[in-house]
C-alpha cells in the first residue's frame, strides 16, 4: 500500500519487454534489420504514451525516469529562455526533482517564487497570477501532490499562463495513468512522466514539450531523441511504458472509481474510530489512491513499523535525513507544526490492492493507534 513510491511491473507490461531483452536487442539508430524493429517498438511506444496524455507522438521524448524530465524541463526552458527573462515561478510543495533544480537555478541567476498552498494543499492562482512578472519565463505546478494527493487546478493555471505566455510545466508523475491528463486541455507545454509509478518498469519516463516550445538538451551526445536527449534509447523500458500508458488508458476510469471507495471507505473508518485523528490534503480534489491521516497522539513511525510487521508497506510524512527526523515540507507548507507531520501516515492504493487487502489495513492502522496512543508521550 505505498503504490506512490512505486508500483509492480503489470505482467501485460513484462510480456510486452522481453522480447526486446532476447531477440529484438537491436539498438534503434541502426539502419539494418535489428534496428528498425527496435525503433518501431520505441515509435509504438511513443503513439501509446501521446495517445495517454492526449499530445502528438512527436511531443513526446524519453527520459530515465520523472527526475530528468523535470531536470530537463526547467533546466531547459531556463537555459534556451534566458535572455527572455530569469524568474521562474513553482510550488512550496513540488518534488525535489523539481525543488532542488529550482535551488540549482537560483545558484546560477535565476529567481524563483515558491508559492504557498492553502491547509487543503491547492495552490490558489490568483497568487500565481499576481507573481507574475516581466521576467517570468516558467511556471511549473505539479499535477498531483505524492504525499498528500491534491490535484491542482491546471486548467485555470494554464489559462493564466497562455494568456501571458509563460511556458507552461506539470510534474505528472503521480497521475499519469491514474487521472485524465489532456496536455491540450491543460494548456501544458511540458510534463513529466514516469514508467514506474504506472505499472511501467523503473529507469524510464517521457517528457512531452509541446509543438514550438524552446527548450536546450542537457544531455548531449550523439544526438538521440531528435537532439534533445542524447543516449541509447532504452528500448525494452520505452516499450514497457508504452504498454503501461496503453493498460491504463483502458483501465483508468474503472480503477480510479474503485480506488476512491477503498479510499474514502478507509479514511471514514480510521477517522471515526481514532480519536485526534484527521485527514491531511484536500477532501476532493484529491488522488483516488491516496489516504493521508495524520494522528495527534501517535508517531508515524511507530505505525509504520507496526504495520509492516503485519506484511502493510505505507510510509509516513518525514524524510530520514542525516539521522535526523526532517519534518515533510508538504506538511510543514500545509500549516501543520514538526509535532502533527510526525503523526502522519501515507497509504497509496493501487491497481492490485483488494479490497480485503484494505479491511485489513484499515482495522490494523486503527488497532495500533489506539495500542500507541495509550503508550505515547504525546499527550
Ligand atoms: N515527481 C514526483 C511527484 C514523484 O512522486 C516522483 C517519484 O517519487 C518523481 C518526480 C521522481 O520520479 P522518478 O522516480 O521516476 O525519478
């Protein structure tokens, strides 16, 4: 039940690969036979993940993974843009691959606004509006939030930036898949993706960069990926991303209808059975997978650990960092102080999660907050 950190290869998926492990290991710059197979897999691939986010095969280019498209993404706009200008503007609550590259950006000139969020996580965009200045090259808004699953309004931001024309980026990292994604209807110039939160293997991702958008490589080499991305192309992870982009176009209305009863079944319970107990993010605008709760009197680690001893994998809201227990920036920026980020706990649900599997995790997270509550120091 941590699906956010990562999920299982689809078998569909694995099928799909290895035939591109054994006999289809051409690489797909060859001219001869072996070759061309490998470069129709990875242009089939290419259709199946436009086909997903509702973009032109040629806007979508693979990367490693959701960390480099959003290097690539901002890095590039900001690099090929600069002469525009040098401010770019974010979210207090985007993910490192995208925050760190902000603070990487600011060491090299550039200015960048990290806007609040409300108790609710949304970022509200009339301040977005109003940071907007001349120099202003980016905008980048994550989809959905990874730790307490709110879905930003998009669509609004994209009206802003188009009507300003700002370049306009998403992390989709965690809804790709899982909820609608139309580039178009968005108004996105770019978003990331990445293969191993959708069933997809680990180690690939795309990132789609609308028609005309100026954007500079960062990895350059010998040219692949129409220059923008240089390296042999990882065929067998391509063309798993593709079949994983074409599973979930098939099953995504169905899946997000079941995950949001498990979800909402499992919040309801916990909540109106633990005492000092609450739900972290918005009720709503919310990913169908995630169940963020935050308890009053009870560590998220202690829970963590007593549930995997029952065989449940969640995670908690704090970040191990240098031995030191780093309240998560997402819940210190959705108001909460070190002592309640401490009391939370991350459950992701996902494509292979029953629903006996969420009876039990349900009852065994309400067993063991009221087991710790009655040890705890908190009080
Ligand atoms: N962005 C978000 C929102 C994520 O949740 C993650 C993964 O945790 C990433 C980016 C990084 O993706 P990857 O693991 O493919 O590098």
């Amino acid at each position: 039940m941590d699906n956010s950190a990562t999920t299982a290869v689809a078998p569909e998926v694995l099928e799909a690969m290895l035939p591109y492990f054994e006999e289809l290991y051409g690489n797909a710059s060859s001219l001869h036979a072996f070759g061309r197979e490998a470069r129709a897999g990875m242009e089939e691939a290419r259709e199946r993940v436009a086909s997903l986010i509702r973009a032109e095969p040629e806007e979508v280019y693979f990367t490693s993974g959701g960390t480099e498209s959003d290097n690539l993404a901002l890095k590039g706009i900001a690099l090929r843009n600069r002469a525009k200008g040098r401010h770019i503007i974010t979210t207090s609550i985007e993910h490192p691959a995208v925050l760190e590259v902000c603070r990487g950006l600011e060491a090299l000139g550039f200015e960048v606004t990290y806007l609040p969020v409300t108790r609710e996580g949304l970022v509200e965009p009339a301040a977005l509006e109003k940071a907007i200045g001349p120099e202003t090259i980016l905008i980048s808004v994550m989809h959905a939030n990874n730790e307490v699953g709110t879905i930003q309004p998009l669509k609004e931001i994209g009206e802003i930036a188009k009507e300003k024309e700002i370049y306009f980026h998403s992390d989709a990292v965690q809804t790709a898949g899982k909820i609608p994604l139309d580039a178009e209807s968005l108004g996105l110039d770019l978003a990331s993706i990445s293969g191993h939160k959708l069933y997809g293997p680990k180690g690939v991702g795309a990132l789609y960069v609308r028609k005309g958008t100026k954007i500079e490589s960062i990895i350059q080499g010998g040219g692949h990926e129409r220059s923008l991305r240089s390296g042999t192309e990882n065929v067998p992870g391509i063309v798993g991303l593709g079949q994983a982009c074409a599973l979930a176009e098939e099953s995504m209305v169905e899946e997000a209808e079941r995950l949001t009863r498990y979800r909402d079944g499992m919040i309801d319970f916990v909540l109106s059975h633990v005492d000092d107990s609450w739900l972290n993010g918005h009720p709503r605008e919310r990913l169908p997978s995630n169940v963020n709760l935050g308890f009053g009197k009870v560590e998220g680690e202690s829970l963590l650990l007593y549930l995997d001893a029952k065989g449940i994998a969640v995670s908690t809201g704090s970040a191990c960092s240098s031995r030191k227990l780093q309240p998560s920036h997402v819940l210190t920026a959705i108001g909460l102080g070190p002592e309640r980020c401490h009391g939370s706990l991350r459950i992701t649900l996902g494509r292979y999660n029953t629903e006996e599997e969420v009876d039990y995790a349900s009852s065994a997270i309400v067993e063991a907050a009221e087991r710790f509550s009655q040890i705890s120091a908190i009080r």
